[in-house]
C-alpha cells in the first residue's frame, strides 16, 4: 500500500471512527495488502447492518461452539422462512407420513455436530440458527449475493467452472430420494471454490425454469488473502439448498433466505458435522432422506436415522409442486483455474474412485420414492464425471450396500493439467 493511500486511509479513519469503529478493526485484522476503498466498503457495512437483523432473530438462548460458531435458539414461528409472502402468519406443521420401506424408528438424538457434542441443545419450541456474522458477509461479493451459488446453465457444462461426479437416474416421476453419503474433509484451494457432496432432485430444465432441492455437506477454504466465504473454516458442514428459478434470485443456503421451514430443535443447518472419515482409517457417512409429504405436497428431509430437520413448502416452487424428473447423488467442485492450470481443490477424499473403500468417498444404499410414497432400490443408475482424469466415479451394487458408488479425486494431476 502506498504512502499517500496509507495517509488518507488514516485522516478518513480518524473522521469516521466514531461510526465505524469495527469496520476498521475488521480491515486492520487482515495481514494482506488490499486496496482501501472507504466509501465502498462504508455502504456494503450499512447494508450489511440493515440486512442481518432478517436473517439473526432474537433468541432465547445461545450456546457457543468449540469451533467457533454461535448457535442460537430462536422460536420456531419467528424463523427467517415466515418471512417469505407467501408463508406469512403460518407455523410449522406436524410430522408428515414416512416413506413405506423406511425403517420405522422413534426419532433418533445422534450427535453429529460440533456444536452438540457438550450436549447443551435448543429448548422445544425454538430451532438452533448459525449465526450470521458482519465478517461472514463482509466474504461475499455482495450483500444480494451472500448465502446464494453461482448460477449454473446447465449441470454438465465444461464452461462454467462447476465440475461433477454424479450418479443420476431420469425419465420417470420422483417424488424423493435417499442414500448415506461419506464424509470428509477435502482440501479447497480457493476462497471462490468449494467441494461438496449431495442428493440433489430436480424438475424443470437446465435453463431459467430449473426447481431443484438439494442436501448434503459441504466444505470451503480458509487460507486466504482475505477471508474464506460463508462459514469462515475448512470443517464439513450440512447444509440444504433450494431455488426455484435456476440459481437468479430465489432461493440460498441454509435459513440464510426466507423459504425452508426448520421443525428440530437439535440439528443447526450450516454447522459442521463430526466425526469425519480418515483415509485408511475410520469411515463415516450421514443418511439423508427428501421425500414429499403426500398429504400437504410439502418437501421434507431427514438427517441421520429418525431425525425430521424440516421442509421446504411445495408453494415455493414450479415443477416441484408436483414431482422431480431427475434425482442425482454425487459430488462437485469449483474449478477457477488459479494460474490457469485446474484447481487441486479434491472432491471427496481426494482420491479417484478405484482405491474403492478406507481410500475413495462414497455414496451407499441408493433409493427414490415413487407416486406411491414407498421407498425403492435404484434399478437404472447410471453415472457421469464431467472430467474423469479429475475426478471419477464408479458404480456397483451388492447385497449389504445396495446400489453404490466410490467418486471423487485430487483434481490438478498429470492427467488433469
């Protein structure tokens, strides 16, 4: 930074710092030189202040994570999703009917968060919320931006930067999906890359009409010039995803947006997951389940072996309002090029689907519901890696693990320059 800048930098401050005391402490906090912007970076902060308060809602009580986060217990019905037009004044609904097939349990406590392992939860009644932070949308591009993807043309394009390894199956009316998906913790190299693993169900075509729902967990960089986005550290985190109009302007991670409808008082959508899998070592996966509800049409999902998380309202969507066309189970990358060569961030463990079980990541017990809300086998998997030499993916069945697949690799290689 130049004498001249630094100068100026330090007379604006010294007017402002009054207003803008923890602006400042936050740019002073980075050790990378970045261009000082005063003006810009004052507006995005008032933005940032307005905006919050929609997304952080007052809480009864608020437990502090190990690793960081600040979890708070906010009353059902005052939950960012009634704010949407649409789904004003409504409260959460009951338990829908499961999935014939589906392991009849009580609902299950499993501990696979950080932030429950002391074993303090949320009262009933309220939903553990992640809290947002200024320094987490500081990360973003822009306050429109935070908390929403890239839009995406088409799922298997090469030219957008979004590389996949994808079981899928089509051509039929899929009213929900479900599979155990491995954990890790790969490595990202780019605060504007990710790698995550997910159930995605779709409708709609790859253009400005495509619904999709999507769950799984995902992981995001943390070695930046300046800050890693979204959640601040490389741990792997659950999260949920939904739009209704090809990633434009409905639609965002998590509660970050009005639209899904959180019914647990014991999982935090946003928050990392543990344990996690080691290579050669122990092996974990998570169980999901989508399905929708036959009763009400709305889009539940279920974490773990018995544990409701909540649903997405059937009124937020299109094509969703009656069934998917496509279900795809899998992972994907964020590819940048960083010095134009492909990016070395890893998809699943980092390792190519051939080193198979303790090596490779994977997807296990594949199935969908069908009109009649049972719970069926995938008979016609096919799967798809978008740049093999990158990342691949490699299919089986058997009589334990049903339909299954390893996927995933290290991204940059000698093959994958």
């Amino acid at each position: 930074m130049s004498s001249y800048l630094i100068f100026t930098s330090i007379i604006l401050l010294c007017l402002l710092s009054s207003s803008f005391s923890s602006y400042a402490s936050l740019h002073n906090a980075t050790n990378e030189s970045v261009t000082f912007r005063p003006q810009h970076e004052i507006q995005k902060l008032k933005l940032i202040r307005e905006h919050l308060p929609k997304i952080n809602k007052p809480a009864i009580k608020t437990i502090q994570s190990s690793d960081g986060d600040i979890i708070d217990c906010v009353p059902s019905h005052h939950q960012p999703a009634f704010d949407h037009p649409l789904l004003q004044g409504q409260r959460p609904m009951d338990p829908p009917e499961m999935p014939k097939g589906h392991c009849q349990e009580n609902e299950s406590h499993e501990d696979f968060q950080l932030w429950s392992l002391t074993g303090e939860f949320c009262p009933e009644g309220t939903i553990p919320i992640r809290r947002t932070t200024e320094q987490d949308m500081l990360r973003a591009s822009s306050v429109r931006k935070f908390g929403r993807k890239i839009r995406r043309v088409r799922r298997d394009s090469s030219s957008n930067g979004h590389e996949h390894a994808v079981g899928y199956v089509s051509g039929s009316k899929y009213y929900g999906a479900k599979a155990s998906v491995n954990v890790w913790t790969p490595h990202v190299s780019s605060k504007y890359e990710f790698s995550l693993s997910q159930i995605w169900v779709i409708a709609g075509s790859f253009a400005d009409d495509l619904n999709t729902i999507e769950a799984g967990w995902q992981a995001r960089a943390i070695h930046l010039p300046y800050f890693p986005e979204l959640y601040g550290d490389t741990n792997p985190r659950f999260f949920t995803y939904w739009t209704s109009d090809a990633y434009q302007a409905t639609g965002c991670y998590n509660l970050l947006c009005s639209g899904f409808i959180q019914t647990n008082n014991r999982i935090a959508i946003g928050a990392a997951i543990s344990p996690v899998s080691s290579y050669k070592g122990g092996q974990f996966d998570i169980s999901l389940l989508i399905w929708k509800d036959p009763k009400h049409g709305h889009w539940w999902l279920q974490f773990g072996s018995g544990t409701l998380v909540g649903y997405w309202p059937v009124s937020l969507f299109t094509h969703l309002m009656e069934h998917g066309n496509m279900v795809q189970f899998g992972g994907e990358v964020v590819n940048t090029r960083p010095d134009g060569s492909h990016t070395s961030t890893q998809m699943g463990s980092g390792h190519f689907a051939g080193e198979s079980f303790g090596q490779a990541s994977y997807f296990r017990n594949l199935e969908v519901v069908d009109w009649d809300n049972t719970l069926i086998p995938i008979s016609n998997l096919r799967v798809l890696a978008d740049h093999p030499n990158c990342y691949d993916i490699r299919g089986g069945v058997n009589r334990v693990w049903g339909n299954y697949f390893y996927y995933g690799g290290p991204g940059k290689n000698s093959k994958c320059p």
